[in-house]
C-alpha cells in the first residue's frame, strides 16, 4: 500500500511523496490513517528555512532530508498482536509527522497518543499540539490570583499562553508588533494588547499596570526579546523564557542581568520538552495529561483554538502553507493540512 509524506529536502525546499505503508507491524505498534496535522510555526520553520542548525548535521533528528511535522490527528487502522487496550477506529493525537500514515510504537513510553473525542474536528485536535508548548509556562510560573503578566509574542504559541493565563485568573497583556496579531488577540478575549517599539511598549506597560508586570512570558524564541521582557518585570518578578532562541543576539548584558541582581527578577525557562511524554510517579504534569487538559477546554469551548488557524489546505500545498506562514503573517497565521483528500 501506497501512501503519502511531506520531505524538506534542503532549505525552502518541501514536496509531499510516496511512501510504503508497512504491512507488518509489531506487536505493540498501532497503524495510524491521518486526518490532519497542523504546522509549527516556531520549530518547524526553523527547519524548513535552514535556521536550525541541526538541519545540517548528519545523523541530526531533523537533518535534511527530513520528514517534518508533530501535529497529527488521525485514526487507528490495524494494531499489533499484543495492543489489547486500544481499538480499531479510534481517533488518536499524536506527534505523528506531516504523513498521511504513520506507526506508534505503543509500549515506548517517549510516543504520545492521546484519545481525541469525536466532538472536536481534526484540524482542531490536531491543532491542540501548540497548546502543549504553551501550556508548560503556566505550569513553571509563581502565578497568584490577579497578577499582571505580558505575554510578548501574539503568534499562536503566545496568544494560547495568553489566554490560559487568563483562565487562571491573571490580567493579561498582549505584546506584539503587528496589529493583525493584536486583533486576532483581542477576537478570543486578550483584551488589553500594545505595540509599538521597546520604549513605546515597556511605557505602556508600566502605566497600565502601575510600574510593571510580575511575569514576562518571552513567547517568539528571539534573545532580543527577551531581553525587552525583562525591562517589564517588576522587583521579585519573573521572565519566562517560552520561545526557543535560534538566532544570535549580540547586546550589553549588564542591562539584562541589572534586574536579576538589583530586583531579583527570576528567569525560568518552560522548554514542554522538560516534561514526561507519559504519566510517570511522582511527576504532576506530563505531556499526555496536558494533551487531554487541551483537549478538553478546546472541546468544552474554554480554549479558542479555531480563530487561530487562518488556512485549511490539502496536504498536496504544504509548500504554499509554509510560504505563506513565512512571508505573509498578516494573512497566514496558522494552518492545517487535510490528509484525507487526494
């Protein structure tokens, strides 16, 4: 059997091609049919442009040619000999690749596959895999009812942190430069969002929350940032450092670490990867639980997750996708690629 899977052959360079669909599984493997998968717009592009530098690493877990994507919402078709606690049509989330067939390794306990309800549509649950990154910054932060927190960063990582620390009881700000994303922030209830550059920004800021905010939550993966955020943080406060930096960033840091000495501001870094794919003793959160928390505010209407996928594409434009997300953000914000068309 003949199925289908997206490759980054080299930088900018993405095609969806045949693959064999394995015929024997093992037996605690489950074969899953993919319905859809969603696109990182943070480590997933950085692969796909080169930025990563692993890309050109031999032997590197995303080394050209690599085949991209940990989004994915699909069915089980067939199972291995000893799977006795799954079933034949169930629907699974998973970090299953841009792929329109791919095999979980059941007994491994670094896969993930979490039952996704029926309610919720594909591109949904699919898309519930960015709420797993921006989850872990609620779960590192010292949060008390009624803190101010700015979030910097409105992209998708960052506008489902904003909202979850709204549901926890913060008052929220959202930080970003473009006014789309400001919208799109304001459509699922960030009420209070600012731009403009860092001077504009951190004035804005202390005056709306009367001299600063107790977290900072760095949401882009870029050390300028960062080092923005942390101008915001009020005396014994804390930066979150969400995003993964990619890029250098050359600047003076006594700037940066002035408020780590003088106001003992806490840096904390909340990298999901930190956190137990699998329930584990002893260990509160892990992935999958997460995995399921999503889930289920997505489901119950809590979380919106719909407003921020823009495009629904056929797996076939996963170039156009990827294009689009790099070149045009006002327009491309997130997007989901349906497997189940040819």
């Amino acid at each position: 059997m003949t199925g289908r899977a997206a490759v980054v052959s080299a930088a900018n360079q993405v095609a969806v091609e045949p693959i064999e669909v394995p015929r024997v599984l093992g037996p605690h493997d489950a074969l899953v049919e993919t319905e859809a998968t969603f696109i990182s717009t943070g480590t997933e592009l950085a692969n796909f442009t080169g930025t990563d530098p692993g890309v050109h690493r031999p032997g590197s877990w995303n080394a050209f040619p690599a085949r991209p994507g940990y989004a994915n919402c699909g069915r089980i078709v067939r199972l291995g000999s000893e799977v006795h606690d799954r079933a034949v049509g169930e629907r699974v989330f998973s970090m299953g690749p841009h792929a329109s067939h791919h095999v979980l390794a059941l007994d491994d306990p670094t896969v993930l596959a979490v039952r996704a309800p029926d309610e919720i549509p594909s591109d949904l649950a699919a898309a519930v895999r960015m709420g797993l990154v921006s989850i872990t910054s609620l779960h590192v932060a010292d949060l008390a009812l009624n803190d101010w927190v700015a979030v910097f960063g409105l992209g998708l990582v960052g506008n489902l942190a904003a909202q979850m620390f709204a549901l926890a009881g913060a008052r929220v700000v959202g930080v970003d430069p473009l006014p789309a994303r400001r919208a799109l922030a304001r459509r699922v209830g960030i009420e209070r969002v600012v731009g403009g550059d860092p001077a504009e920004v951190l004035a804005q800021l202390r005056e709306l929350t009367g001299g600063g905010v107790q977290i900072a939550v760095e949401a882009v993966g870029h050390a300028a940032v960062a080092a923005q955020a942390i101008q915001a943080v009020r005396p014994r406060g804390e930066l979150i450092l969400l995003g993964s930096p990619r890029v250098t960033f050359e600047a003076d840091l006594y700037e940066f670490l002035r408020p780590v000495h003088y106001t003992w501001v806490t840096i904390k870094g909340a990298l999901e990867h930190r956190v137990p794919r699998n329930p584990t003793p002893g260990v509160r959160h892990t992935i999958a639980d997460n995995a399921a928390t999503v889930l289920d505010m997505v489901t119950a209407g809590r979380l919106h997750l719909a407003e921020l996928i823009s495009h629904r594409l056929p797996a076939a434009d996963i170039a156009r996708a990827y294009h689009g997300l790099l070149n045009d953000p006002e327009h491309y914000w997130g997007v989901a690629l349906d497997w189940r068309e040819p």
